[in-house]
C-alpha cells in the first residue's frame, strides 16, 4: 500500500474546498477520507462534503481493539490502517492534539494531478 497524500487544516472550509477540487478532478469520495480527535467535527466535514471517515470497514479486525483504546491509540491505529508508519501516525496525531483536521487521499495516482 503505498503512503496516501496528507493535508492538515484548522479552517474547515478550506478542507471543504479541497475534497471538492478533487472529486472535481475524478478523485471517489471512497478515497478521501477525514480525521480529527473530534467525532462530531470530523463526521460533520464528511458529511458536509461527502467524504469518508476511517470506520471499522476500512479497519478490519483492528476495530475490535478500539473499542477498548483511547482516543489517541484508536487515530493511530487508524492511520496505520490506511498506510502510515507507527511514526507517521504519532505525529498526526499530536497536531491532532492541537486542534487540527486532517485529510488523507489513498488514491495517490490521480491525486498527483492535484496542486
């Protein structure tokens, strides 16, 4: 699985405008995902653009491990789901920490088209 693009943001609109540059550009929403330490800020920006959230579909069996971990331990696992190193993972998560919403494209050939 190759690394999906990242893009961090503090301004959802500009989050917004970004997923729709790239369905604009033939990205699937099912490429498109969006994560932050807020459940209800990350699921109100998916719904609000039609992207995904990393659920337990896309984690497999990891998901039955979340139930019982932490917030932080559950992003991580998550991010490592869809392609990035426990390091990586670390370190989204800390901006996390600090407010931020992250977007994470999988479809990183066509996302090469993309500013």
């Amino acid at each position: 699985m190759s690394r999906p693009l990242v893009r961090e943001y503090q301004n959802d609109e500009k989050l917004k405008a970004d997923i729709e540059e790239l369905s604009n550009i033939g990205i699937s929403k099912d490429a498109i995902y969006v994560l932050s330490h807020d459940d209800d800020r990350t699921e109100r920006v998916a719904d609000g653009v039609d992207a995904n959230t990393i659920d337990r579909k896309e984690m497999g069996l990891k998901s039955l491990k979340n139930v019982f971990s932490r917030k932080g331990d559950e992003l991580r696992n998550k991010m490592e789901e869809i392609g990035f190193s426990k390091e990586e993972a670390e370190r989204y998560e800390s901006e996390m920490d600090k407010g931020k919403i992250f977007m994470f494209v999988t479809d990183t050939d066509k996302v090469a088209q993309w500013k």
